[in-house]
C-alpha cells in the first residue's frame, strides 16, 4: 500500500527550504564539458566585463560549480562570491560547496546588467562576465565571448555581435 505524501509546509517567514546542491563532477571530467569560458588573462578590464561565459544551462546550482572551478584554477584567483542576475538564471543556491570547507556565497540582485556576472575574489577587485545564454548557437556564442574578451561596450551590444 502506497504512503500518503508528506505535505508542503511553507511558513509565512519565507521561501520553503532549497535542497542541497548536487555534488557534480569537476569541469575536466569525463561526461562533464569543460567550462565555456574566456577571459583577458590579465583580468585587466578595459570596459564593462572581463571576459564571458557561456554555460550549458540556466541551471545556476548545476552551472555555478563549473566556473568558480574553473576561476579558482587560475593563478591568483580565489573566489569568495558569485552575484547573478535573478532573471537570468534557475535555481540559484545560496551556497556553492566548492572543495574541502570552502562554501562560496552566491548573492542574487535586479540591479546588476543582465547577463552577466560578479565574481568577488582574493587579489582582484571583482570579476565581471558577460553570460552567453546557454541556447545560443556555437558561432554566435563564439562572436559573443570574443567581443566580451575585448571588454569593450556594454553586455546587450556584445550579445548583438554575437547575434543574440
């Protein structure tokens, strides 16, 4: 005899609990693209962003693990914070696990540009890309992070190059 499910019980104080993000694989793993990600290797800005992104998902729990692996590979690099437009993703954690007892906090905001994203790290003042909608096609993502690489216009002008 099948078990009656358990009700959802929300209380006025807030959202209902989120559960725990998924442990995923690590950007190099087999079965697992590496991140879509290009950057002036300097992270000397020139303009609106540093370089862009382009996940495989507006998953924000299954996508942000991704690239702060692939940031915190970088020399230097060390990230503490993901800021993220809410509009522009699914999902989004509060906290990313992200190896050991390092938990990187994810803040969510309508004020910053849409499509991209601040990342907070050790020996950079912040960390801006510009976020390729993960439905873009190939070519048009790849116009898209090149322009974004130059740092040069604003994220819907470089979204434009790139056809979206």
């Amino acid at each position: 005899m099948a078990q009656p499910a358990a009700p959802d019980v929300r209380t006025s104080t807030g959202p209902p609990p989120r559960p725990a993000a998924p442990v995923l694989p690590p950007p190099s793993a087999p079965g697992r693209m590496p991140s879509r990600l290009s950057f002036d290797s300097a992270l000397s800005r020139r303009g609106a962003v540093d370089g862009g992104w382009w996940p495989q998902s507006r998953d924000a729990t299954a996508e942000l693990p991704g690239l702060i692996a692939a940031l915190d590979s970088r020399p230097g690099v060390h990230v503490r914070r993901v800021s993220v437009h809410v509009d522009d993703w699914e999902d989004i954690p509060r906290r990313v696990p992200a190896g050991g007892s390092h938990v990187i906090r994810v803040d969510w905001f309508t004020t910053i540009p849409r499509h991209t994203i601040s990342v907070t790290a050790d020996a950079h003042d912040m960390i801006n890309l510009l976020v390729i909608p993960s439905g873009t096609a190939a070519a048009p993502a790849q116009a898209a992070m090149d322009a974004a690489m130059t740092g040069r216009g604003d994220p819907a002008a470089m979204l434009a190059a790139g056809g979206r």
